[in-house]
C-alpha cells in the first residue's frame, strides 16, 4: 500500500489559441482544464495569472476518454445504488435485531461519512493522485461492504456503514474531478452529464436490486456480495486506468525527484481535515436527528451545534494561519464563481429531494398505490434529470456558455412545483403525474452547468479541492432539503389533523398517531375519517411544494451573482 501511494508529478496540458471572438457582456468564458482567465491585475483568487507559462501534451482521444469513462462509471453505480439498496432492505435488517427504531442509522452513516469525506478527496488526489486515491476509495467501499455482511448488531453495521460511505464518497467525486483532467471545458457538461445519468440509474435501481436480493439470499449477501464486485471494478479500473497522478507543490519544480510517501504525508493538513470534518458532521447530524429522532430544543441539539460552530472556528484559525497546503483554501470562498454553484447546488438538491420524497407517498395516500406503483413515479423526474442534462452539456459545448442554464434550472423546478400545488388535489390523472418531469429537467440542468462553472471560476492548482466542495454542497443540500420538508409536513400535517378530526371520531389522538406513522393505516381507513386524513396530507404537500417554490427563487436570483467576464485576448480551448 506504501508504493501505491507514491506521488508523481504533474503532467502538462495541451492548449491552443481560441479563435471565436469574445463579447463582452456574456457569461464568463470557458477555458480548457489548467488555463487561467487573465484579468488586468492578474487576480489568482479568481483564477487568473499573468506569469503563468503553458506547457503542452497531446489531448487524450475521445475514445480513450470514452474507455476511461466506462471503467470509472461502474464505481459511480455500485456505490449509488447501495444507497437505495439499503433504503429498501434496513426494516428487514433493523427487525432482525429487535431495534427497528434506530434503523435509519444505516442510511444516516452512509449519507454522514460521505458527506464527511467528499471535501477532502480533491486535495488528497493532489497530492497522492487521482488513480490512487481512488484505490483507497474502493478499497474502503470493499471493506464496509463485507463488514456489513458480517454484522452482529445495528451498531456494527453503522460503523460498516460509515466505511462504506467514505468509500463511496471518492467513488463518486473523484470520476467528475478526472473528468475535467482529461477533457475540454466545453465537454465537461456532456461528460458529466454521462455521470449523472449513470447516478440515477444506479440510484433508481437499487431499491429493486436490494429488495430482490433479500428475498432470494438475504440481506447479509445482498450487502457482502457488493465487495466483490467492488474489487473486480478496482482490478478493471487499476489494470485499464491510464491517467496521469497529480502532484502539486508550490514547493517543488518540475524537475524535483518524486517525493517519498513520508514528505507526501507531510502535505496533508491533518488538523484542518480534522476541524473541518468535525463541523460538517455535526451541522448535518443536527438536521438528520432534529424533530425526528430528537425534538428540537434538546440539549444534543445546542451541544451538536456548539460543535460545529467551535470546530469550523478552528478550522478557519489553521487554514488562515497555520496551514501550509489547506485541506480547502479559504480564498474559493470569496470567488464568486465558486461560492454562486456551490449555493445553487445545495439549493436545488434541496428541492430536488422534496420532490422526490414527496412523489411516492402523495401516490400512496391519495390514490392507495403499493410501494412498487408508487416508485414508478418517480420515472418521469428521472427521465427529466436525465435529458436535462444531457441537453446543458450539449448547448455548453456548443456555445461555450453556462450561465443562462444555471438561470433556467431553477425556473423549470419552480415552473414543477407551481403546478404540482394547483394540480395535485388528490385525484392525479396520468398526465398530472408527468408534471414532476420539469423538476428533474431543472436539476439536471444544473448538475451540468454548476460544474462547469466550477471549473471556469478556478485555477488548475484548486480544480480538484473545489469540485469536492462542490459535492459536499450537494450531499448538505439533500440532508437540509429532507430534513426542512419534514419540517414543513409535520408543522402542517399535525394540527391539521387534529383539527378535522375533532368532534368526527371519538379518540382523535389515537387516529392521529396512527395516521402519521402508519401508511398502510390511512389506506384502511374508509369514508368521512379517509377524506379528511388525505386532505391533511394534501395540505401538508401544499406547504412542501411553497417551501420548494421559495427555494427555487433564491436558486434563481443565485444565478445572477456569477463574476462578469472580463474580456480577455488570449482565450485557450484544447479542440480549436
């Protein structure tokens, strides 16, 4: 493992002069991976450098690339798909050891060790290279997984679980970092828009899998047997893998030896990881265990977010002072056009994952449809999120502009949503369940264009570590945006009932638990009590798509605080 881990040094990039002309009050311009937007006081915050000398190597082919893609898209699926498949299996595992109430942890770990590990990958490929790191990632997943087969307590298979989803998390973050190392920026949108697609397959299928494979070998294979198949995809990925490891040091040239694994360890700055990851963890532990397995005003909840508050002082304190190669410079946080994607991101996961909690159980409790019927609703936004954004990656590449699209895919989301809240009334035709296809289009939309914008608002050197933040945004969006539309439910829902339910049935708090805790409960129930629980549903859902509507205007007025380019006389593309 020591020799895996050996650094080598950065290659260099290919660039070529630009030829289409600039106007100078579109969005900024695309440049190629490694190219820097020069402004006329060379601002490298902003990417920019007026010294910097480009140095050249021949483009990988587009076959390559394609051959490359595959290979990496394989981890993409696995580790996506065991979200769901476990989404799908944990009452059965939980029951199994007599503690159905703390099941969910095995979601939480999984989605908690992602989100803790994501903004640390991109530094650590720089350092140790992207090929290598993501052996690590695989490994770890590997790991988990048949950990996880092995488990002899729900508290074993979190700590499985968490193994697991920092394996997942490199799995994931690091194809959309290579990407960018390997192909134009006019291309990164149309290749990441491959990813996206790949994501959701593997995310929409892993519930069948999961639920197909407990019932023919059990949960314990269904979870194990992924470690296997994880390693196969490693040894294709290792043997067919042929991209060049990344070493970046401010420290060294071009022509310094190969550093040894103990001055690459050195890099690392393990105290700004540490504090960082402390405060992620505890600011989304907060939103996961908040008014559902805890109440709001419990005291783990102040100490959680007394926490996270201390830890990130810390973590500004090293990176600012301390920190000789920051886990995650400070400075992207005052880029613009760094700071703007990552807003739009976790805004737009947020509705993004409203959407799709609410779609099912709105079929569910208003028409009686069984898990399997309610899922396949689900088809339309996963067409929508699939088109989307292969339709941003084409336009992109053909007019090297991205802007106008972050704009667009928040209005297609609110344009959903305005007509799930006049449309969805209880009885839904066919055609009203296809509505949810333009909240799936807007996300795809910006999955495409915010990384691009991410990789035209940086410099070379801070590429990868802004493309993890990028998804640590994301993951926070889907934690916030569930944990908020619970929220606005539960505000909603409770009353309401209460309120129907008074004077028409005679123990109204008893119909009530048993309403908001019980689906199966509301599809037996018949006559006045039936309608007027649905109509608390439908209210709650109400309040959900406005919560969704709001979020979407800020989405949109987000994408209007993009830098103005500057117009530039040397603009590079790797395929003029």
């Amino acid at each position: 493992m020591g020799d895996s881990l050996r650094p080598v040094q950065a290659k260099s990039v290919l660039v070529v002069p630009f030829t289409e002309e600039l106007i100078p009050d579109e969005t900024t311009a695309l440049l190629a991976p490694g190219q820097q937007d020069i402004d006329e006081n060379g601002d490298p915050e902003n990417g920019s450098s007026s010294n910097d000398e480009v140095s050249a190597k021949k483009a990988p082919s587009s076959r390559s690339i394609f051959v490359t893609l595959q290979l990496l898209l394989i981890g993409v699926f696995i580790s996506q798909a065991d979200a769901t498949l476990v989404l799908a299996t944990y009452g059965t595992i939980a029951s199994e050891f007599n503690d159905l109430q703390n099941g969910s942890w095995l979601i939480s770990s999984y989605m908690l060790a992602m989100c803790t590990a994501q903004p640390l990958y991109g530094k650590l490929s720089d350092i140790f290279g992207r090929k290598n790191m993501l052996q690590v990632s695989y490994g770890l997943f590997a790991l988990g997984s048949l950990l996880c087969g092995f488990g002899q307590s729900i508290l074993q298979l979190v700590m499985a679980r968490s193994i697991q989803g920092l394996g997942g998390a490199g799995m994931v973050c690091l194809v959309s970092i290579i990407i960018t190392d390997l192909v134009p920026l006019r291309e990164v949108a149309t290749y990441r828009s491959y990813v996206n697609i790949i994501q959701t397959m593997g995310r929409s299928s892993g519930g069948a899998i999961g639920g197909f494979l407990a019932q023919a070998i059990g949960w314990r294979w269904a979870l194990s047997v992924q470690s296997p198949l994880t390693l196969i995809a490693m040894g294709l990925m290792t043997v067919g893998l042929t991209i060049d490891n990344k070493q970046k040091s401010s420290h060294e040239g071009s022509d310094a030896p190969q550093p040894s694994l103990t001055q690459s360890l050195r890099r690392v700055d393990f105290a700004g990881a540490l504090f960082m990851s402390v405060s992620v963890l505890s600011l989304l532990l907060i939103f996961d265990v908040g008014g559902e397995k805890v109440p709001w005003n419990s005291p783990l909840i102040l100490i959680l977010l007394g926490t996270s508050l201390a830890a990130g002082v810390l973590f500004f304190l090293t990176e600012k002072r301390w920190a000789a190669e920051p886990i995650f410079p400070l400075h992207l946080l005052s880029n613009r056009n760094v700071l703007t994607p990552y807003f739009i991101s976790t805004l737009q996961n947020a509705t993004q994952c409203v959407l799709v909690f609410v779609i099912p159980l709105y079929f569910q409790i208003t028409q009686n449809s069984s898990t399997g019927e309610a899922g396949a609703f689900l088809i339309p936004t996963v067409a929508g999120n699939a088109i989307g954004g292969l339709l941003t990656g084409r336009a992109i590449k053909n007019t090297g502009r991205y802007r106008l699209a972050t704009i667009l895919a928040p209005v297609s989301s609110c344009f959903c949503f305005v007509l799930l809240l006049f449309f969805w009334s209880g009885k839904t035709p066919i055609w009203q369940s296809l509505l949810v296809f333009f909240g799936g289009f807007g996300t795809g939309i910006a999955h495409s264009a915010i990384f691009v914008a991410i990789a035209a608002g940086v410099d070379e050197e801070h590429m990868a570590i802004a493309s993890s933040g990028l998804y640590l945004s994301t993951s926070v969006g889907a934690v916030t945006g569930i944990s908020a539309g619970s929220a606005v439910m539960q505000a909603v829902l409770r009353p309401t009932l209460e309120k129907s339910l008074f004077g028409v049935v005679p123990n109204v708090q008893e119909m009530v638990e048993k309403a908001l805790s019980d689906i199966k409960y509301v599809q037996k129930l018949e006559g006045l009590a039936h309608e007027l629980v649905v109509g608390a549903y439908l209210q709650s859902f109400r309040g959900m798509f406005i919560l969704c509507i709001f979020l979407s205007f800020l989405c949109f007025l987000a994408g209007f605080f993009f830098r103005k380019s500057v117009y530039v006389d040397d603009i590079f593309d790797i395929d003029s």
